[in-house]
C-alpha cells in the first residue's frame, strides 16, 4: 500500500500575539492531529497509535452544530 502523504512532522511551533500567529485553537490541533495519525500509520502500519490530550484550550471547543 502506498501512501500519499503531505507532511513528513507533525510538529507545530507558534507565535502569537498582535501581528503574528493566532493562538492555538482546535483547527490547528485537528490539522496536527491529522498529520501526526498519517505519520504514524506510513512509520507503523501494524500498530495502534494512543493519542492523549491534556491541559489543553481546545477542550473548550465545541462542534459548529452542538447545541
């Protein structure tokens, strides 16, 4: 199986404030966790990745549609 990937780290540095990178919000963590899941899976194709998130602003988001 061949993989057709996009990003080959899925690290994330930022610099926000006025006039620089938003702060980090959950588009951002759904982009990196995006490209972490597609790394890992071309790195080990017959594992189970374990993603654990803590401490995190994103926690606060909500789907568009939630109510």
């Amino acid at each position: 199986m061949r993989y057709q990937i996009r990003s080959f780290e899925a690290r994330r540095i930022i610099y926000p404030g006025s006039n620089y990178d938003p702060w980090w919000d959950i588009k951002q963590l759904i982009s990196q966790v995006k490209d972490a899941i597609q790394i890992f899976n071309v790195k080990y194709p017959n594992d189970i990745a374990v993603f654990v998130f803590d401490c995190s602003s994103a926690h606060e988001s909500f789907a568009e549609d939630s109510l």
